[in-house]
C-alpha cells in the first residue's frame, strides 16, 4: 500500500526465499511453510506482474479481512465503515 511496487517485490522475494529455505528446522519437516509458499508462488506471484495487479490485490485482500471481521457479532458493535481508497480505477485494476 505503499504504492513502490518495485520495492514491494524486492521485500516479497526476500521472504519468499525465507520461507523457501524454513521448511526445515533442524530434521524437522514444518509441512504449512511448504504449502504456504506453493500458496504464495501459485497465486500471489502471478498477480504481482504490474503495479495496477498487485494493487488491486493487496485492496481486495484487505477488503475481504475487513467484511470478515465486520460480519462477526463482536465487531458488530464497532459499526465502522472502511472504506479504501478509489486509486485501485486510475491503475487498471
């Protein structure tokens, strides 16, 4: 949301190889990384080939959370609207 897309890519690289090189500790196989970097390399990555894409991703993502926890009786009593901003139609999203 910062809005610098190539320095947005370069810190998602970097935890991506993180990721890539925990699925160990020690001898210890932590399956969830794994699948949570398949995650990521098949659905986040190809949404990250422009600025307008990676955008609207992150905007929607952010969207979905929020409508989620809105919808929960605890939240309820916050009656908050969020609302994002409208830069996601200038971008071609």
């Amino acid at each position: 949301m910062k809005r610098d897309f190539e320095e947005g890519k370069e810190y998602f690289d970097r935890f991506l190889q993180r990721l890539k090189a925990s699925f160990y500790a020690g001898e210890l196989y932590i399956g969830w990384r794994e699948e949570f970097y398949n995650h990521c390399i098949q659905h986040l990555c190809p949404e990250l080939k422009s600025e307008g894409s990676a955008y609207k991703m992150v905007w929607e993502m952010i969207a979905r959370r929020r409508n989620f926890f809105s919808s929960k009786p605890s939240y309820k009593k916050l009656k908050k609207e969020f609302r994002l901003s409208s830069e996601c139609s200038r971008l071609e999203c």
